[in-house]
C-alpha cells in the first residue's frame, strides 16, 4: 500500500461520502476531530481537498478551462451552470475523454463530430470536396494528407489540422490536450524522427486510447509499443541474433523509458544495477519490434511513409513481401513465454517484446520513482510551474488514490484547493496562450473555417517558437511555459503579431466559399450575440470591457488595473488609444494609475466607460477587436496565478 | 486636452464636462488624429569599442561523441589500444574500409600537437578545427567530466550550472555564465545567441534570473515594433502607443507595488529590454559593418547556428552595447545512438570545417576594426556537451549514453596542446573484475578532471579572482594526474 496513513483516512472518509452523496459532494457534519481534512465544510475527493462551493465560481471554471481544455468552447450560459453546480459534479461534465463533450464544446450540426477523435479523418475531411466539409475551399489544399508536388506526406497538413482542430467546435479540447502532452511532453517524439504517418498514427492511437478509457499504464504501454517511438528512438531494427544469441541495436529507449514515460531516473536505484541490469535487459526486451509496411499508404511513393503502426509482434510476411522476424528477432526467442529478463528487479517474462512490456508496466509504474514524479510532471504542464513541497506531497498521495486512472486524477486536482489557490501558478506555452486568445475570439465554426490558417493561431505559435510535432527539446517535449517566459522573442513575436497584424484577431467579416463553383459567402462577427447587455439593454463600454477581461483573463479583475481600463474604454468607445482620446497633440503621453483615477483623464476615463456601444454598426466589431488586441498582449496573458512559490 | 485647454475643461461642472468630453472626444476621432511628431532620425557612426576578453560557452546539445572526432594516429605508439579500439568502434565506419589505416586515411587528417609532436588524427571534415590547433589555439582536455550520470536533461542542467555533482533536476537555479556575469559588476550581461535562454545564462536572484541576460537571437531584428509616425492614426500605431503606454505606466507602479516573485514582473522586464535596448542596439548596428557576404550567405546544415554565428559577428561590432560579459551558443542534434558517422560528420563540418560557420564567422570578425585590441583577439570558446559516449560501438551503429568526454577550447589567448592521457592505456587493460573497457559494452571514458578545474582557470582569464567566485568548488575537484591549467591561457 503507497498511502500513508492520513490518505487512507482520507480514501475511508471518501468512501463514506460517496455513500452519502452519488457526487460525493456532501458536507461533513461539524465536529471536533483535529484531522483537517474533517474540518466543516470540506470535502475530500481522491486525497485532495475539494474547492467550496462559495468559492467555486464562474472565475473557477474557467479556470479550470483554461488550464486543461485551453479555455474550451463553452459558452457563457454552460459557465455559469457550472459554476452553479457542486464542484465534483461539474469537474465530472467539464473533463472528460469522450471524443465529442457537446457542453465543452458543442460540434452544432453535421458529421463533424464522428471525425474529430482522428487527425487522419479530419485531414482527409478538411481536404476534400465532401459536402459536408465546412473548410473554405482556398483552404482546402493546404490540409491534404498527401504533399502531390513530392508524392509524399504532407509536414504541413499535419501541423495545420492540428492548431486547427484545437479551435474547432466539436473537438473535444481537454481530450486533445492530453492527447498533446503524452505525444508532445510525456512521451514525445519529434517529426522529424518518425515521419508524418507514424507520429500522426501514434496521436490518434493516444486519443483513441484516452477515450476506451485505458488507465495510465495502458497508455505507456501503449506508447512503448507504438511503431512511431520505436522508428524514433531507432529500437525499430534493434534484434538479439537467433544464431548467436548477440544484440544487435542501441539502449537509447532502453533508458528513456523508465526515464520520460515513467519518470524512473534510476536516482533511487543502484547506479551499476540501473545501467547494467535494468537498462541493458529492457534493451533486450525491445527486441523484435520491426514495422510493417504497406506500400503506397495515403498514396505516397516515399517509403518513409509506408511504415505502419501498431507493431505487428509475430513472424510473417508484411504487405509490401518483407519478411518480418519480431518473433525470433526478440531475446531468447528459442524459450518463448519462459523467457525471462530481469528488470527493475523482477523477472518480466515474455515470448515476445508486447508480452514482456506489458508485464514490465505495472511494474514501472508502481517504482518509487515513477508514483513520485509521474503526478507532479503531469500538474506542472497543466497548471502549476511551481509545486511546493507539501504539495508534491498531497499529489502524489493523490496519484496513489487515483490507480493510475489519469481522469480522476485530472478531474480531482482540477477541483481541488490546491488548484484553486491564490500560491498556483503558471506560465503559458505559445500553445496555451494562442490557443486560449483564439478560442476566446472565435465564436463558432462558420468564424473557424472562414478563417484562413494564418489567420488563426497556427502562424502565431510557430513564430513564438511552438510548432506541433516538432517538440524543441525532441524527446524531451515542447516548448514549456517556462520557455516560453524566459525568452523574450517570444514576447517580440506576439506583440508583433497583434501590433503589426492587429486585423487578425479584430477580423470581423470574411467572404469564403464552400465549393470552387459555390456561392461567395460572408462570415459576419457579432460580438453583439454574446456580450451580454445591461439591465437597460445596452452594451456599455465599461461593462463590455470587464466582460471581455473576464473571457480572455480569468482573474475576477484582480489585475484589471486602472491604466488597462482607461485603455480598453478608450479603444472600444472610439477605436483609439487613451493618450490619442486625451491629447492628440501628445500621443506619447503616458497617464499613472493615480491620473487616470483622479483628475481630468478620470473624467476623460469615466466618460468613456459609459459610452453605449451598438454592434449594429460593424465599426463596433473592429473596437472590440482592437480592445482585445490590447487585452491580449498584457503580462496576464503569458501566465495564470499569483505568484512563483 | 484635445485642443481645449486644461482651463477650459476645469471651468465646466462635472455634467457638462462629461457632456464636452463625449463630444470632443468624437470630434477627435472623427477628425483622426495628425501627424505632426519629428521624425526620429539621428545621425550616428560606428561607434568603436573594443570587445573584453569574453567566454563563448557552446554547448552540443545531446551529449557529443568527442571521441569521434579524435582518434590515434595509425602509428600509435600502443598499437594494442589502436587496435582494440578500432575493433570497439569499427561499426561506426563504413564497413568496406578494410582496415584502420584505410578508415583513418580515409576519414582523419594527421594532426600534430606543435608543443609535443604527438600525432593523431581529427575528423577529416574539422579541417578548420586542425588548423588551429596546429597553429597552438585549441586545447583539448581530455579525461574530462562535467555530470556523474547519463541522462540528458540532468546532465546539460550540471553543465550550464558548472556543477557536475548538482542532482537536483530544478533549472530554475543560476548558471556559471550568469555567476560570472554577476561577478563582472551589475551591468554586464550574458548574451545568448541562440533560439532559447539557457539555464547557463541566469543569474542567482530568484525572480529575477535574466535580469543581466540580453537575449540576441537575432541582433538585427531586436526591437519591439513601435509607432512608425507616418500615420497616427493606423490601427497599427494606435496599438503600439497603447501597449507602449500601458507598460511604460504599470511597469514603474508594478516595480515599486509588487514583491519580487509577483511572475508578471518578467514581461514588464521583458519590454522594457526590447524596447529601449532593443531599439538602442538596432540604431547601433545600422552605422556599422553590415554582415560581410560571406557571413550573410553563409549556408550550413543547421540554420539556426549559422544566425548564431552572424549573431556572434554583430556583438563584436557593438561590445560596449550590450556590455558584454560572457556569451551562449549552441548546436542541436548529437545523440547518435544510430548511424553516427552520418549525424555526427554533418555536425561536425557545420562547426569546425574551412568555410564552414566557426571559420567564416572567425574571418568576419578579424576584419572588424578597433581601438586596441582586435575582437579575435578577445574571443575564447569552450565546448560543452551532456556527457560523453560510450566508448564501445553499440548495435546500431551508435554510440549509447557515456560520462567522461573531451573538453574543447579555442581562441588566441588559449596555450593549446592536449591536457591529460588523450586515448588512455587504460582502457585497453583488464580493470578490477577483468574486463577491459574497450571490450565491455557500457564502458565510458573515465572522468578524471572535472568542468569546473578548467572553468575556474578560464573564468580567471577573464577576470582575475572570478574563478574561486564562479566555481567555488573548483579547488576541490577532479584533476587527472600531472594535469596544470596554471598555463592554459597565454595571459
């Protein structure tokens, strides 16, 4: 048993709550235990302390979104019902690993849906000339899966439907975004290593999997096996000579395996033993993990791109007339199911590499090591850069509760104290923050698909350094927050993007077709259909900008401060900034927090912010877009939470 | 006030004032706003400075197989250990060479060490490498370790650190450029060239880690785009001034308001750099050389390191500029665990072949002019990787994660020669146990003399006293026997 004697307590006081309450929501009776975790009105979920419900608010959830589901797709009116809702049975709607989550993101009508669980399917969808392809046609090509100048897959197909998919209603983002880090950060591999067919197989292999609802040691053990890491890491020719019993290949998996997928770094390990015995047997035991080729796959004359995955671990004939010796290339092959290696100081048995790995990863995942730094790799690409001791503590306890079940896992901290504390913070990726900016202004999928790709955040990321697939660190993951915050080009690029090129986030009407024949459409933003009106039915400047701040900025206006505000009025009453409104004889002029709160441009602020907006007049759209230009680029934008414990 | 004056606005009461700012306010913005502001246009020269003697770290990221690039000659006088070698790492080579001699003929130039007359060989595609270590530049540590264990990102964290015994993996923590750079006084800096700031770069301040770290990822294009003053009125413009104000204004309250570990301090820090310097750095170098043709065409396998190198040309011009303390480079890509030849040649020639990017960057700043020192003069760089290889091929024509490797450094200022037994008679005999290393899978070059020993002299080069300060477990470290760095910078 890993928990310690407080999670069992806790797991007991769990269990009895889950008794009382099919959510597990209720509220222990007041008492005088000492034990915090039964103190008045706390609940325990999975050896975490649930948020209150009085603090579990619209801010929370959204929060929450855009930690795990880069901010979702939710609209307003589902925010508010689920901050209306026990937090357990909102966490419960708000994450899950269903292909389509219709609250989280509602696909509205059409096949969309069915397709959205597969890359593949949705390149092949958004490239082609079905009826029921919502991509503007201009676009089309750029998303095929076959490159026809070259007759070979398509790098940037891939890389596009990705960002794409990620702000496509219907595409359930929280599934997408752990589908990510495991492909990108946990077990990542880099396109260049395993090609386009394999590393797109091994993405939709990994949310397909999330979805059947494998457990953390499937996954791995999925990954371990997939042909992608195996073409990658280069194992894919690695075999044990039948004749005389001598390996033949590298132990560069043979390590990162216990290392990336089950962070074992062998720190509580004998050295000698790690190295000799645990790291050279697991090189034997990724032995006989050829792949099959099937020639001519997606059309293609590169045979790079023939590779397929999953592993077929049998001896037999491939598609393409190979001979394949996964069989009798693996270790000790004469002995099948007797053959045994010892690793991590067990005998994993096995007549083949798939038997032996799945033997080897429960073992894995029960290391010290691995229930120790598995929790907390995971919660620091979600939501906190900076885990204190004590936390680690509470998360790995939690992870222990969780039995490798990532979702009650995700879905516990997701709702916790933890989380939700003014001392949790973290730094955006280029990914995070793009994604969060664009799925904040897009506001459904005819907007989606009008956009062309570099009109969505696609550009913006590979120029702040985050290209999908192409991790910068290669096995060892994307760009990580942290990166992102210390590199100050990143923070060049994106003000360049919304200072040079403001008219893509402010875009407010695009003509599209829909067939090369069909008639010209036009895309026609109404901010006006989600921004709420006052009591008196008018959008007022003032509110419209704590509306906005609120969607792209959940902070509850903690750093709204009074220089941002006179700003937003500014550009969304007249389209131009503060200093041009005060003085436009002096439009470098800068204005204090105290100025704008006192003084003539108070006046100048307050007139502003009470001017009403009418989004009957397109002219309204662009201000709002100008305002969110701005919002945009502030520091609150590159990083969520309170301060670096 | 928008063409009313401030009196004008006091004398009227609040309803009306509102009343007059509404209207005002969209007569301005109706009118558009003008023009009008000077065009911002001085008229500069180059400002000459010369460069202090700077460290240049460059690290090969994924643990560089130095061992390639060096091999004996094949009249090496332990003809046992050429042989056992060669033997241990023929896979790596083409596998129609018939013997060692072919392969070396084929693949390494005999390279004299000019203070020795010892021989041996350095890849034939390092021919620039060759040349300057025959011209006594180049010192290559052998024996040398810079981590304990085998794993990347520990590893490259010991390196940038200058710590081979930290096991914590936490990168948030100082680097030894950034230690060095404290040490140089407040306002020198640490300048990466590269495409991301590296943990060696940070200083000790928690919270406050790249404050003496100017980010030079391109030093033509490092300035945030600002108000172009042609036309006010541009959506483009209006942003920029409402950005450029609302960090300007809570950037000096935010400074004064917030405790030090507030996270958003880092993006006001971070503009105020782009701006100000950043501005300041591109007017420097538009009255400077421009990238001669060679550097600005130069074509390499890797393009980020060639902007590095074009980067590295344009800190020379302007030294002073970015006070100039210790600089970061890098090149990618040197975990071959399969076909190495391949991987690690085309590194290899990207780094150290005539033409290629060291060389032609080298050349470009020899043309620069000075007041009393050349640049090239100034320059001293050091090559880290992870971690070594293992010395014996594995299956794949690889080479698996090691720990001991070779140390690299280059520059004029350097006494160059080889320090330490460079191909060990040790690994050809039977150890405790009876193996012998060059016959035993796993086995690695012995680390004998740590990174921090030759750090510590280097640091010293460029300041006297920095070295105990940057390395203050230098004196305490691993230093192969009848190894001195006491001389290994000529002053």
């Amino acid at each position: 048993m890993r928990c310690c004697k407080r999670f069992i307590l806790s797991m007991s006081f769990w269990f009895l709550l889950a008794i009382s309450s099919a959510w597990g929501q209720a509220t222990q009776d007041p008492g005088t235990s000492p034990d915090p975790d039964s103190l008045p009105g706390r609940t325990i979920f999975d050896g975490l302390e649930t948020i209150s419900a009085n603090d579990w608010d619209t801010a929370a959830v959204r929060r929450v979104l855009q930690a795990f589901a880069f901010g979702g797709h939710a609209r307003d009116a589902q925010i508010e019902a689920w901050a209306a809702m026990k937090p357990n049975a909102a966490i419960i709607q708000m994450l899950s690993f269903r292909p389509v989550n219709r609250r989280l993101s509602s696909p509205g009508h059409g096949p969309l849906a069915v397709r959205c669980n597969s890359l593949t399917d949705l390149q092949a969808l958004w490239s082609s000339d079905d009826p029921a392809n919502p991509m503007r046609v201009t676009d089309r090509p750029f998303y095929s899966l076959l490159n026809e100048d070259q007759m070979q897959l398509s790098h940037l197909g891939l890389f596009l439907v990705w960002s794409r998919a990620m702000h496509t209603r219907g595409c359930n983002p929280f599934l997408h975004k752990m589908a990510f880090y495991l492909t990108n950060y946990h077990a990542s591999i880099h396109i260049q290593n395993a090609g386009v067919a394999l590393i797109r197989d091994y993405y939709d292999d990994t949310v397909a999997a999330l979805a059947s609802g494998n457990n953390f040691v499937d996954l791995m053990t999925s990954a371990a096996r997939n042909g992608a890491l195996a073409m990658a890491y280069g194992h894919f020719t690695n075999y044990v000579d039948p004749r005389d019993g001598e390996f033949h290949g590298n132990d560069d998996f043979a390590r990162e395996y216990f290392q990336l997928l089950f962070g074992i770094q062998g720190t509580t390990e004998d050295v000698d033993y790690h190295e000799n015995v645990s790291i050279d047997n697991n090189a034997l035991l990724l032995t006989g993990m050829f792949l099959d080729m099937e020639p001519e796959r997606f059309g293609s004359q590169s045979r790079f791109d023939w590779f397929v995955s999953p592993i077929n671990f049998s001896d037999h004939i491939d598609a393409s007339g190979r001979q394949i010796y996964n069989r009798s290339a693996h270790s000790d092959f004469r002995i099948g199911a007797l053959s045994c290696l010892e690793i991590l100081h067990e005998q994993i048995c096995g007549g083949t590499a798939i038997v032996k790995l799945r033997a080897l990863g429960p073992v894995a995942a029960a290391h010290p090591e691995s229930m120790a730094n598995t929790p907390l790799k995971i919660i620091r690409f979600f939501a906190d850069n900076t885990i204190t001791a004590d936390e680690a503590l509470a998360l790995q306890a939690a992870w222990g509760d969780a039995d490798y079940d990532l979702l009650k896992f995700v879905r516990a901290y997701a709702v916790s104290t933890l989380f939700h504390s003014p001392g949790t913070f973290k730094y955006w990726s280029a990914f995070e923050r793009n994604l969060l900016i664009y799925n904040a202004v897009i506001l459904n999928n005819e907007e989606s698909f009008a956009r062309p790709f570099f009109a969505g955040p696609v550009v913006q990321m590979y120029e702040q350094g985050a290209l999908a697939f192409a991790p910068i660190r290669d096995v060892f993951g994307g760009q990580t927050g942290v990166d992102a915050a210390n590199d100050r080009y990143v923070f060049k690029n994106a003000w360049g993007a919304n200072v040079s090129n403001p008219d893509i986030l402010a875009a407010f009407q695009l003509p599209y077709q829909l067939a090369p024949d069909g008639a010209p459409k036009l895309w026609q933003k109404d901010w006006g259909s989600v921004i709420p009106t006052n009591a008196n039915g008018e959008h007022i400047v003032g509110e419209v900008a704590e509306w906005l701040w609120n969607r792209f900025i959940t902070d509850g206006g903690e750093n709204f401060d009074p220089v941002a505000r006179a700003q937003v009025h500014s550009l969304l009453a007249t389209g131009f900034d503060f200093a041009a409104v005060v003085d436009r004889a002096n439009l470098d002029a800068t204005f204090s927090s105290t100025e704008i709160v006192e003084g003539p441009a108070a006046e100048v602020n307050a007139v502003l912010a009470a001017m009403a907006m009418n989004f009957g007049n397109p002219d309204e759209q662009l201000k709002v877009g100008m305002a969110i230009n701005f919002i945009s680029m502030l520091p609150y934008t590159f990083a969520t939470g309170g301060a670096i414990k | 006030m928008n063409r009313h004056s401030a009196r004008e606005f006091r004398e009227q009461s609040p309803l009306n004032r509102r009343n007059f700012l509404r209207q005002t306010i969209l007569a301005s913005v109706a009118a558009g706003v003008s023009s009008g502001i000077p065009l911002h246009a001085l008229a500069m020269e180059c400002q000459l400075a010369d460069t202090p003697r700077t460290l240049i770290n460059f690290m090969l990221k994924g643990g560089a197989d130095l061992r390639f690039l060096f091999m004996p000659a094949p009249g090496h006088q332990n003809s046992s250990y050429r042989d056992l070698l060669w033997t241990a790492r023929r896979s790596l080579y083409d596998t129609a060479y018939a013997n060692y001699q072919q392969m070396f003929d084929n693949e390494y130039l005999l390279t004299t060490d000019p203070g020795t007359g010892f021989q041996f060989g350095i890849y034939r595609r390092a021919a620039w490498l060759k040349a300057q270590f025959e011209q006594g530049r180049v010192a290559i540590v052998a024996n040398a370790f810079c981590s304990r264990n085998r794993r990347h990102d520990q590893s490259v964290l010991n390196a940038d650190a200058g710590e081979p015994d930290f096991d914590v993996l936490n990168i948030d923590r100082d680097g030894w450029g950034g230690r060095l750079v404290e040490f140089l006084g407040n306002d020198a800096n640490s300048v990466e060239l590269g495409n991301s700031v590296s943990t060696f770069n940070k200083g000790s301040r928690a919270g406050a880690r790249l404050e003496q770290v100017v980010h030079a990822q391109d030093m033509r294009n490092i300035a945030l785009a600002s108000p172009d003053r042609n036309s006010p009125a541009s959506r483009r413009n209006i942003l920029a001034r409402a950005l450029g104000a609302y960090y300007d204004a809570r950037g000096q309250e935010v400074a004064a308001e917030k405790p030090a570990n507030w996270p958003y301090h880092a993006f006001f820090q971070h503009n105020s750099a782009l701006r100000a310097f950043g501005a300041m750095v591109e007017d420097r170098l538009a009255v400077c050389e421009p990238l001669p043709e060679d550097l600005a065409n130069l074509q390499l396998g890797s393009a980020e390191f060639a902007q590095q190198c074009r980067n590295l040309f344009d800190v020379c011009q302007i030294p002073d500029a970015l006070n100039l303390g210790v600089v970061s480079m890098n090149y990618d890509g040197w975990d071959t665990h399969n076909n190495e030849a391949f991987e690690i040649g085309g590194n290899l020639q990207d780094i150290f072949d005539e033409g290629a990017g060291l060389a032609t960057t080298a050349s470009a700043i020899e043309t620069l002019p000075f007041l009393e020192r050349p640049a090239s003069s100034q320059l001293v760089f050091y090559f880290a990787s992870d971690f070594g290889r293992q010395i014996v091929a594995n299956g794949a024509a690889g080479t698996d994660h090691g720990r001991g490797t070779y140390s690299l450094l280059i520059g004029d200022a350097i006494r160059g020669g080889i320090y330490g037994e460079m191909f060990p008679d040790r690994e050809a005999r039977p150890e405790q146990g009876g193996q012998v290393p060059l016959q035993t899978h796993g086995a690695d070059i012995e680390g004998l003399t740590s990174t921090e020993r030759i750090l510590e002299a280097a640091a010293n080069w460029v300041h006297p006293g920095a070295g105990s300060a940057v390395f203050p477990n230098a004196g305490f470290s691993g230093l192969e026997p009848g190894v001195d760095f006491s001389a290994l910078f000529r002053s």
